[in-house]
C-alpha cells in the first residue's frame, strides 16, 4: 500500500486483508476494554471542508485511542483557503505540523491533488462524488464479519447497492474494493438520472462479477444476502438535475415490509448514514430501528477498528499495538446503543 489512502484503486486484495486483520486486532481496543499509546506524541491534522459526523469524529477518535492527538479544521469560513490559499501551499503547510492528515473537500480529485505535495500520509475522507476510500475499507470489514457470524461464504454472495449510485462516493469505493473479491453478484436499483457511472459498471464486470441493473425494488430479493442502501446527494444536483428530479417513491424505500415480504430472513441492511429520516425523503426507514438485520450501527462502530488499522498501517506501528495493551479503567456500558438487538 501507498503512502497516502486516496482511492481504493492502489489497493489491491492482499492490501484489504492486511487492513481487515489489523482491524481486528484492534477490536478490543475499539470495544474499549484495552488501551494503547503506540501513536503516543504523534498529531493528525483533520480537515473536513465539507459536512461530516461520522468520518470526521471517527477518524479523530481512532488516532485519540491508538494514544495520539488530534487538531480539527472545519469549513472553508475558518480555514486560509477563504482567502484564496492553494491545496499545494496547505498541505505544504499542514505538513510541517502533523504526522498523518485526513482531508474531505467538494471537490473530485483536490484531495489527490493536496497529496502531491506532501511527503506526510493523506487519507481521502470524500471527495466530492469522487470516493471515499476508509468508507468502503469499513464496509468490506462489516460484510466479512456479518457472513462470518451468520456462517455464509463471501464468494458468489449477492449484493444489492441501492438509492444515489451516481453521486453516491461511498458506492464508487465500495462497488470497486468488491471487484477485488472473489465473484460476486452485484445488483443496482436507482431512480433514474442516478444510475452508477458506466466505466465503473464495466470495470467490476471485466472482472468476472454478474451485474445486474433493475428499475425499483418492487421486485423479488429472496436471494440477497446484503442491501446496501444510499441517501440522494441533493447537494451535489445540478440545477437542471434539481428541476427535474422526481420525489422518491416507495418503490425505492427499504423498510420492514420490504425485508418482510421481498428478502430473506438472513438479509442484511447497512447504510453509510447519515439517513435521510425527514418524512417524504423516503431514504431507508427507521422502523428497522432494533432489528437485527439492520447492521448500520454494528457498521458505524466498525469504523474505528477499521480506521485504526488505515493510520497504524500508514505510520508503520501494525506490529507494535499487542506489545503494551493495557486494561480499560473506566466505565463501559455493555451496548453501546439503547436499541442494540442482541445477536
Ligand atoms: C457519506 C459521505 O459523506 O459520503 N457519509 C459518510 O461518510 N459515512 C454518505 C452521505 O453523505 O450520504
């Protein structure tokens, strides 16, 4: 693996198994029952130039429990690239004050670009409808856990990625570190104008994955192991697109129902959140809230192992985290969630 974690397409398969073991290792770290400073003295720089609560809080809080400290940026008002400060001249900068840099900005390819000028590990957090890279790393490591604990093999399992494939970053990075596993079946489902871009749809094709395109989800899934479902990237509209989008329908809702009636008692549902819930969004529902087919907050916790094994493999302390594990002091309550189905 690089230097830098800007697209998933420096990865390749042995890369996402190293960075799933890792993660794993630092599951007790995560579930908070040890500690490690193995980053004790080292400072990551967080810039996000766009919103953010996952990302930005996780990846702070990865680097805080591998036993670093964490300077945070948010928004172009507060930042010198209000008043017109290059991305070479800011990374430039930013590299001369921390260890490991984590950038989320609008636009496709800036954060590619801001790495090109520094030396010190950049992690792409999204940009723009690009990719998103430690997403997709976090996604791959919950599917394998989640076939894991329901005693499924990965290889040939079919995958449902629905709602904004056009603008949605998240399934850009997700539908391409998939085309590194074994063959897969891959259907999409997205209202029209928002379909997943060609070349990518080819590509994961090339690759001995069976693609399948239908127009809503008023069909029959019993075979899908995992839905994947995305919100609508209003923001990223164009004007034109804005005009003429139509509201969602149900057709494209997942909810009980829908889990009821078109898939299977095993299938899975997971997120990349935030989930749209304002009523008329029609993004996925919330009465899923506590059942355990609903993975999107084992998904979220999964985030931090995940992103701990992405800075420990950046800053090169993979074999050093099981040396001087200590035990946890605090209090930890037993779920982390109020709703937390037990599995
Ligand atoms: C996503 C993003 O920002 O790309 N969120 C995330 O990072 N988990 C998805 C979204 O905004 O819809």
């Amino acid at each position: 693996m690089p230097s830098h974690l800007l697209s998933i397409d420096a990865l390749d398969r042995d890369a996402v198994d190293h960075l799933i073991r890792i993660a794993g290792r630092m599951e007790p770290i995560a579930q908070r029952r040890k500690v490690t400073r193995v980053l004790e003295g080292a400072v990551l720089g967080n810039l996000f130039f766009e919103a953010s609560t996952r990302t930005r809080i996780s990846f702070n809080a990865a680097f805080c429990r591998l036993g670093g400290s964490v300077c945070d940026t948010t928004g172009f008002t507060f930042s010198s690239m209000a008043k017109g400060e290059s991305l070479y001249d800011t990374s430039r900068v930013m590299g001369g004050y921390v260890d490991a840099i984590v950038m989320r900005h609008p636009e496709q390819g800036s954060v590619a670009e801001f790495a090109e000028a520094t030396r010190v590990p950049v992690i792409n957090g999204g940009d723009g409808p690009g990719e998103h890279p430690s997403q997709a790393l976090l996604d791959v490591y919950t599917i394998t856990k989640e076939f894991a604990r329901l005693g499924k093999p990965l290889a040939g399992a079919h995958l449902l990625l629905t709602g904004d494939l056009k603008y949605g970053r998240t399934v850009h990075s997700l539908i391409k570190l998939l085309s590194l596993f074994d063959p897969l079946r891959i259907t999409l489902v997205s209202p029209p104008g928002l379909e997943m871009p060609q070349p990518l749809i080819d590509r994961v094709a090339s690759r001995g994955h069976r693609i399948e395109i239908r127009p809503s989800l008023a069909d029959d899934f019993s075979d899908v192991d995992v839905i994947y479902a995305t919100r609508i990237q209003r923001e990223r509209f164009t004007t034109e697109m804005t005009e003429s989008f139509q509201e969602l329908t149900a057709d494209y809702v997942v909810d009980r129902g829908f889990l009821d009636r078109r898939c299977n008692a095993s299938t899975f549902v997971m997120h990349p959140l935030p989930r749209d819930s304002r009523p008329g969004a029609n993004d996925l529902s919330v009465d899923l809230n506590g059942d355990p087919r609903l993975a999107i907050f084992r998904q979220t916790d999964n985030g931090i192992p995940m992103r701990m094994a992405i800075f420990a493999h950046l800053l090169k302390v993979e074999e050093e985290i099981d040396r001087d594990l200590r035990d946890v002091r605090w209090y930890v309550p037993e779920t982390f969630g109020v709703d937390d189905p037990a599995l």
